[in-house]
C-alpha cells in the first residue's frame, strides 16, 4: 500500500525570513540573510490534505495537547 503524501506547512503563509526570523528567535541566535534570486516565497503551501486528514494545525495541537491551551 502507497505511503499517503501530506504537505506539512502551517496554516499560515510565511516568507523566507519571516521562518528564518522566528527560528532564530526560538533558538536565540542572530540571523544573516543573503539576498538571493533564488526563493521559495513564491512557492506557497497547498494544505487542503493535511486539512481533510486533521484539520487546522491549531486544532491538532489543541486536541493534542489540551493542558497547554
């Protein structure tokens, strides 16, 4: 049997340095960006799968995890 595929981006759309940002925040470190042509910005996630399959990242997380909301 197939391995079912799901694309695992949020719910929200981010750019680039918006993820890099938040990880370096999480994380304590100073990014450094690089100006690039090349991107994924562009490229933004199709959730409706991961969606049918568990709903809102939100939702699983609360469902998931209720003592943390």
């Amino acid at each position: 049997m197939p391995a079912t595929v799901v694309n695992w981006g949020g719910d929200d759309a981010v750019s680039d340095k918006e993820m890099g940002e938040h990880v370096a925040y999480l994380t304590g470190l100073e990014p450094k960006f690089v100006e690039s042509p090349i991107s994924f910005d562009s490229f933004a996630s199709d959730n409706t799968r991961r969606e049918s399959l568990i709903g809102t990242l939100q939702g699983a997380l609360e469902r998931r995890c209720p003592s943390h909301f």
